[in-house]
C-alpha cells in the first residue's frame, strides 16, 4: 500500500482511531466478535451499566464498526466487519513485543 496522505490519516483517526480511543469499546468489539448480542447481554457480560453499554455501541455504529438489526422490539448488534478484531489482536502483539523490548532494556 502507498504512503498515506494526511486527509487520509486524519480521516483514519477522526473515524476509527477515536472510536477505539476507550477499552469498554474494545471489549464490547470482541464480545460481539464472538456472536451477534443485545444490549442487556452485552451489559451483564462487560458488568457495566445498560446506559454506557448504550452509548458506547451509539458511537461504534456512528462509525460503522457495528452494525444493529431489530427484530420487533430487541435490537442485536454485531461487527460490521471481522478485520476490525485481526488488527486489534495484531496491534495488541505490536503491544507485547514492545512492551517486552523495554523490559530487556531495563534488565
């Protein structure tokens, strides 16, 4: 792939970036990675509050990582694309290496 231009990248971060900016975010991606769930299943596995829970999928699916489908009155969300989980697990491996590298630095 090209170098990216800076539009792009500003694109990238106002879009994706922020989203993924809180780990509640997070868990909820891999929580639905997993299977399509509701908002009151997801609530109880995160032990959080339906409301955040709420808010939280608002902006995932301003941003399209998520998508809701409503069936009656029960709302199911699920990933709007897997990759969103294959870069996250590559950039918590990123993470590790990282993190083990400054750990040999310090011994």
């Amino acid at each position: 792939m090209a170098q990216p231009q800076i539009e792009e990248l500003n694109l990238l971060h106002a879009h994706v970036c922020q989203a993924l900016g809180v780990p509640t975010r997070l868990q909820i991606l891999y929580a639905l990675h997993d299977q399509p769930t509701r908002v009151n299943a997801l609530a109880e596995m995160l032990k959080t509050p339906q409301s955040s829970i709420s808010r939280h999928l608002a902006v995932l699916r301003q941003r399209s990582l998520v998508l809701a489908e409503r069936n009656g009155t029960e709302v199911t969300y699920r990933l709007a694309d897997d990759r969103i989980i294959e870069v996250l697990d590559l950039m918590r491996l990123v993470l590790r290496d990282a993190l083990e590298r400054q750990s040999n630095i310090l011994n």
